[in-house]
C-alpha cells in the first residue's frame, strides 16, 4: 500500500488518498492511512506532522492551509496486541523469497530467479520462510538434492520471515537520527 502511487504527480484529485505512515507516540511505526484520515487526524489536534510531503503540497479548506503530511505521529500512546502475522514457520512463495532475498542468491550473491530448499523438498523440507533461499541457476543446480553442508555450500544470510513493519521502523529512525 505504501507506494501505490509513487509514480504519480500530486493533483487536486489524487492526493486524498496517497498513504501516509502514522507513527505510535513512541514513534514505533504503526500502519498507513490514506491522506484524508491523517488530515483529520492532524486538524483534530490527534496527531502531529513528522514529516512533510516534499515537494510541497498545500491542503486548504476555508480558514486552514497544512501541507500534505508523509508521516504522522499520534500524541497518545496507543497499545496493541504485538502479534506477529508473518514468522519462520509460515509458508512461503516463490514471489516472495525472491522479493525478501532481493533476488540474490543466497550461496553466492549473484542475481537469482529460483528458489532453493536448503533442506530438500525429497527429505520433508517444507515451503516455510526458514528453509527457503533465492537461488541462482548454477548455484540450485550445483546444491541439488543436497543439505548445503553436504554440497559443500555455504549460506551467505539466515533466512528469516520478511518483517515489513521492522523494515520501515529502522527507516524512521534512520530519518529521525539525520534530522536531530
């Protein structure tokens, strides 16, 4: 959802819905919103701008002009249950291992379009996040129906469930620490 309009230039009739990042009062990273919600979110006094849209983007009503607003900050710390909906375990895709590894191959760093068990499928290697690897062709046809150690290969990462959220969490921190 995040950048579903990236590629688009800001008009009068689309930035009402272009996501905005809403951060907790502790500004761990919550969910996007579309723009309208965060704007009343701002205006209500809920919330505060972090970041602003760049370039600037005025949005006015008849007494009141605020720029569009890239990240929000709610003032009042909001708890959650911490439920992890992605882990390990979980079973993977093949468009997903691709995505999380970057497609890179995980034995040699070159660029990979397969997916490789490091515990082969033939020996009860699940579909789960932990036991698959982007893989290059030469390198998954090299591993075969090998354990890596067998193969003599070495992996290059741990696979791990892909955590959008953590993922955007270290990028507001990232951001807070250049303007500070």
């Amino acid at each position: 959802m995040r950048f579903r309009h990236a590629d688009k230039a800001l008009t009068p009739d689309n930035w009402i819905s272009r996501p905005v990042l809403v951060l907790n009062a502790s500004y761990e990273a919550l969910t996007d919103i579309d723009a309208d919600r965060a704007v009343v979110l701002l205006t209500s006094g809920v919330a505060e701008s972090v970041a602003d849209h760049e370039p600037y983007f005025p949005i006015r009503s008849q007494h009141t002009e605020i720029a569009l607003p890239q990240t929000i900050r709610l003032l009042r710390y909001v708890y959650l249950d911490h439920r992890v909906a992605v882990h390990d375990d979980s079973r993977a895709t093949l468009a997903g291992v691709l995505r999380r590894d970057a497609h890179r191959c995980g034995y040699c760093a070159d660029w990979a379009r397969t997916v490789d068990h490091i515990r082969p499928r033939s020996r009860g290697g699940p579909n789960t996040w932990s036991n698959l690897i982007a893989a290059c062709a030469p390198c998954n046809t090299r591993k075969a129906d090998r354990t890596p150690e067998e193969a003599g290969m070495r992996l290059l990462w741990e696979p791990k469930a892909p955590d959008e959220m953590a993922k955007r969490q270290r990028q507001v921190w990232k951001d807070l620490a250049a303007t500070a």
